[in-house]
C-alpha cells in the first residue's frame, strides 16, 4: 500500500515544493582534443553556465509554471546565478550566499564531442545540521521536499523529512554506492534512469522494463516510482498501477540536462492536478526539445515552447 496512491491528483495540489539541491557553475572550454599531462592548451571558447541538477530542475519546474523554492547554498561572488533562479519564477528566500567557492565544473569539450570534467562540491557539501533542521521546520506536513545527490547530510534530511510528514521526490543522481545506505522509504517517489535503477535493484543493466519495474517494486513496494529509458520511453509505476509514455522521434543535440527537465516539468504538472499520463507527456515534450539545443540550464524550454509542441504532435 502507497503512502497516499500517485494517482490522486490532489497529492502535490496546494502543496508547497522545497528543492533540496546542488547549484553548480559550469566552466565550458571547447578544445581541439582533451588535455595531456603535462601539456598547455589554449581554448577556442570559453562559456560559463548556471548547472547542477539541483538548479535545474528549480529552474524547469519554474519554467513550467510551477511553484518552488529552493533550498541551496552559493558562493556571495556568483550571486547572479542566484538572480537567474529568481527571475525565471524560483524562490529564492531560502538559497544562502556564503563566503566560500560555489560547486563548480570544469568542462573540457574537443572536436570529437567528448568531454573530460572536473567536479567541485563546494558550497553544496556545506550543509550543517543548523542547517538542515531550519530547513526542515520551513516546511509544513505534506509539503513535497525534492532532492538529489549532489548535496550533502542527504540521510539526516530524509530522516527529518519523515519525522515533519513531508513527501519526498528523490532523483539519485549522480548514483553511487552511498545511495543504497539512504533511509529510501522515506521517499513517496523516485525518479531513475536505466543505471541507476539496475544500481538501485542488483538487476542487470541490459534487462527489459518490466524487470526494473519488477525490481524497483521489490526494492521499494511503497514508493512510486519514474523509469526514464532515453529513447525507449518512460514508466510510471505505483503498485499495480503503470504507465508508459513513448519516446518522441528527434535527433538529440545535447542530451545535458534531459532528465532534470523532465523532473521539473512532471512535478510542475502533478501540482497542477494533472493526471500521471498527462505529466508524463508534457514532461517527454519538454526533455524532447531541451535535448535539441546545447547545454543544461540554457536548454530547458518555456512552457508556451512545450505546449505548442505537444499540440502539434498530438495533432500530427
């Protein structure tokens, strides 16, 4: 038995939604071929840009038409950053500047496509239990608290998310053995690709569907649960209860920052009292044109963009 079945479409409605997340700078650098050790290479371009799952999936949900705020932590200096969020709808009553380096990456990017990144926490493994208690208390029984992996006290924030009656989403990615220690039933729902669900569940990476959904059931009987297989589709799963939405046919440009659009749209359109199918689709539509430009946080569509694109694919 579910905490409170998905289908009810009141479960997100009039519920407030706190996003638990990593904001991350990333440093873009286009070269002619991944550095060597040793060696001194200039740049052809350099691009900086707003990233981390946490704030992208602020950002989508926002850009959906969605109501969140984020809880997060960033160096004073990158205080735009900050601004962009809030600009696009986010709150950002919550999200600390701190006198320290904000997470950042730095992305090498060669002609071939492929890239070579170095990854720096920073202000996102910064959080105390100060912290984490203040958070806990700014929200209200059965508020939704979505979270990812990119931040740190993860197994302290989903115990107090239990003992305060909120709802969790929890993405986790990127998937590490540090997971599978985590108080996972604590969360009402997940969301996981192919590799973290076979991680999740101890099921082989090259199963079918229908195994990882067997798998994740087993695993977690009383979470409900989002498969997003790229190009096969996606699942929805709670109980007994399932729903597919097929891939769309387009030719990917970035595939950056797919997933995170596709979390903030489906919960954007849950809080809208959608039906599970409906946020399933307009979520599919909107990673299906974020996919189509490059980069993470400058790739996420308007919600005017995604419901002009799924009235013409409805209608084709």
């Amino acid at each position: 038995m579910l905490h409170d079945p998905m289908p009810h479409n009141s479960m997100l409605h009039n519920s407030k939604l706190h996003n638990f997340g990593s904001i991350n700078l990333d440093h873009f650098y286009r070269v002619p071929h991944l550095v060597h050790p040793g060696e001194t290479l200039a740049s052809r371009s350099y691009h900086l840009g707003l990233g981390g799952k946490g704030a992208n999936q602020s950002l989508a949900m926002a850009l959906a038409g969605g109501q969140v705020c984020h809880w997060g932590r960033l160096g004073r200096q990158d205080a735009w950053a900050r601004d962009r969020l809030a600009r696009a709808g986010v709150d950002v009553t919550h999200l600390e500047l701190v006198d320290e380096p904000s997470g950042h990456a730095i992305i090498q990017v060669d002609d071939r496509g492929e890239n070579a990144i170095i990854l720096f926490p920073g202000a996102n493994h910064g959080f105390t239990r100060r912290h984490r208690d203040a958070l806990c208390e700014a929200a209200k029984p059965g508020d939704w608290l979505l979270v990812q992996n990119e931040c740190n006290a993860l197994a302290e924030l989903l115990e107090c998310a239990r003992r305060q009656d909120l709802a969790v989403a929890f993405n986790p990615a990127p998937m590490s053995d540090t997971v599978l220690e985590l108080p996972l039933d604590a969360c009402r729902l997940l969301f996981v690709n192919r590799g973290e669900a076979a991680w999740l569940t101890g099921v082989p990476e090259t199963s079918d569907a229908q195994a990882l959904l067997q798998g994740l059931q087993k695993r977690l009987p009383q979470t409900a649960t989002v498969l997003t297989l790229g190009s096969e589709g996606a699942w929805y799963q709670a109980g007994d209860e399932r729903h597919f939405q097929p891939a769309l046919p387009v030719e990917p440009v970035d595939t950056t920052g797919a997933g995170d659009t596709f979390i903030g749209y489906f919960m954007a359109a849950l809080q809208e009292q959608r039906s599970v199918p409906d946020c399933l689709a307009l979520a599919a539509h909107a990673a299906a044109l974020g996919v189509q430009q490059s980069g993470a946080a400058d790739s996420i569509p308007s919600r005017d963009e995604v419901e002009r694109y799924l009235t013409g694919s409805q209608s084709a």
